[in-house]
C-alpha cells in the first residue's frame, strides 16, 4: 500500500497597472481568491513612471493524502490540477 501527500498546484495570474509598487501589490492580492497567495511578481517599467505588475498566485490549501496499491492507481487517483508532494509504503 502506498500513501501520498497531494496539494493544489493550480496556477492564477493577475495584473495592475500605477506609478506606486505598495498599491500595486495590495490591488493584485485583493484579486486573489480564498486560499491563493502571490509566489512571485514581475514589474515592467514603462515612460511616465507607470508600471505594469504581473502577479502570479497559487493555491495553498491544506495537504491531503491519498492511498492506492502502486504507483500506477496513485496517479490514477490524483485530482485534476494538484501535485503529489510525497509518496512513503505503509
């Protein structure tokens, strides 16, 4: 019997454009859903001081764990758009 760890691995993006990267970022965090958080940012500087931030956000919702026989029904089981974090015997 094996037993994996699994989260949600999906993936969100969102962009804000302003002169002020503090606004900016508060802006791309009130447009992400319950349980998301921003893992990375990327500014683009454009004339005038305008910036352009892209932000990139993904669940963190609580592990899980799954169980199946093998390493073939695992990944059978694993849901749509999570990743298996860890895999032991039991």
């Amino acid at each position: 019997m094996l037993i994996a760890t699994i989260r949600p691995a999906e993936k969100h993006t969102a962009t804000a454009e302003g002169t002020e990267i503090p606004e900016l970022r508060a802006k791309l965090i009130a447009e992400a859903p319950d349980g998301w958080e921003m893992v990375s940012a990327h500014v683009e500087m454009k004339p005038g001081g305008i910036r352009i931030v892209t932000g990139k956000f993904q669940r963190r919702d609580e592990p899980r764990e799954i169980e199946a026989e093998d390493m073939a029904a695992l990944e059978a089981k694993l849901p749509n758009g999570w990743q298996m974090l860890s895999v032991r015997t039991a």
